[in-house]
C-alpha cells in the first residue's frame, strides 16, 4: 500500500529491545520516519536505521523541547507520534488511512486512545484504563508543549480534534523493577520543572501522596482489573508520585534561603 502524506516521529534511548515493533507497525504508512536519539548506548540507531529510520542525535533537554525537536525535523505537515515502547495493531493503521482516504482529514487534529499492555499479556484488558492524547496532527497547526514534563500537543487557535477508532498497543512496563526506576528519574524531573516555576506544594502532601495516588491507579485507572500484576504497578506509581512531593519537599528545608 502507498504511503500517507504523514511523516511519524519517535523519540528514543536505549529502546532497542522495543524500537523494532514500533517501526514495523507503521513504516508502510509513511516514507519519512523519524527517530531523534538522545544518546543511546545498546544499538537502538542501528536497529531503527536497519528498518527504515532516519536517525537524528539530539541530548536530551526534556520531553517538550524534545518532541518539538523532532516535528522539525519531519518532512510533512501531518505528523503521527508514537513512543518507542507503543505499537500501531493493524485495525488502527486502517483508522488512519481512512482519515486520508478523501483527502485532506476533516480535523486537523486526532485523538487516539493508548491502552498498557502488561508482562504476560498479548492485549490490552478489554476494561483498561485508556489516555487518550492528541497524537495525529498537522504541526503547522499544532505543536507540542515546551515544557520538560508534560508530554502534550497544544491546539492551536480553532483547531479542534477527532477522535480516531482503534487502540495503541502500549508495552510501557518491562519489569516493575525497570518501571521503578523510570518513574524514579521522571520524579527528580518533577521536581525540577516544580522549582523552576516557583511552585510550591504544600507540606500535608506528604503525607497523603502515596495512598490517594495509589487509589487513583488502582481504582480510578482500574489497575484491579489486571489482578496482583496491577495491584503491584498502582503500588510503583503511587510511589513515584510520593517521590515528587517528597523531593519537592527535601529541597524546600535543604536549600539555603536567599536574603531578604
């Protein structure tokens, strides 16, 4: 099948064990494909390189800047994003070739639902708790936030977005151990981007952080659905979110004041 006028961006590092899939999915629905690396040390641009990818170095200087990096390096005005741990299963790279089939889409904007996948699943649960980010969109409309922690598209004026049919299939968790640490460093980020705007959230947090976000996950994003493997990541993300407020914290009663 021919490709979409659409170039899709990755951002990556240290992905080569999840990279293949992603690219695999969708290097048919388009003839630019974009993976901006910061650094990685485990082959993942030989991989993207050897199924199609232009591989682009970039350091990282947060997930906004990163992102908006990488739609300036795209060759189209429609662009698709996916992460490097999240795949496009056949029924949703349908759903985007319809959106194209008459032309230009109706929106200049999509939605697309994004499910987890869990170790020891093939499939996302049928009552998973789904984001669903604007992912498809024309960047001379659009463009991502520029902030380092908040992995967002932002409208543009009067745009407005569909929503399209289908799931991507994210495989975010390689073992809870790795998930940890991930979730680690992105606290130490949130407490960076806190400090850097002048926030300051207040003290009684701490102590209500871990169980109100381990209830969020666990009930509110319905991660009891997926038996002791879901009990034990609300357990990691509530514990991230402690992290936050935690290092927020540490740094508020460590930092030396600046006189009066």
């Amino acid at each position: 099948m021919s490709p979409l006028p659409i170039s899709v961006f990755i951002i990556a590092r240290n992905e080569a064990d999840r990279i293949g899939a992603t690219i695999r999915a969708v290097r048919d629905l388009t003839d630019d494909l974009v993976v901006v690396d910061s650094g990685s040390t485990d082959g993942t641009q030989d991989v993207a390189e050897a199924l199609g990818a232009r591989v682009i170095h970039n350091d990282w200087p947060g997930y906004g800047p990163q992102k908006r990096f990488a739609e300036e390096q795209c060759r189209h005005a429609w662009v698709l994003n996916l992460d490097a741990d999240e795949v496009v299963p056949p029924d949703l790279a349908g759903a985007i070739r319809a959106v194209f089939a008459a032309g230009e889409p109706a929106h200049a904007a999509w939605r697309i639902d994004i499910a987890e996948i869990f170790p020891g699943e093939t499939r996302p649960h049928p009552w998973a708790y789904v984001l669903s980010p604007v992912r498809l969109y024309r960047r001379d409309r659009s463009r991502y936030s520029p902030s380092p922690v908040h992995d967002r598209v932002d409208l543009g004026p009067g745009v407005t977005a569909g929503r399209l049919r289908g799931r991507v299939h994210h495989f975010s968790v390689r073992s809870l151990g790795d998930q940890l640490d991930k979730l680690n460093r992105y606290s130490d980020q949130q407490a960076d981007d806190l400090e850097a705007r002048g926030v300051t959230i207040p003290t009684w947090r701490v102590f209500v952080e871990l169980p109100g976000n381990f209830l969020k996950a666990y009930v509110g994003r319905r991660h009891f659905v997926r038996g002791v493997y879901g009990f034990l990541t609300a357990m990691n993300y509530a514990i991230s979110r402690h992290l936050r407020v935690a290092k927020h914290y540490e740094r508020r009663i460590t930092t030396p004041r600046r006189p009066g």
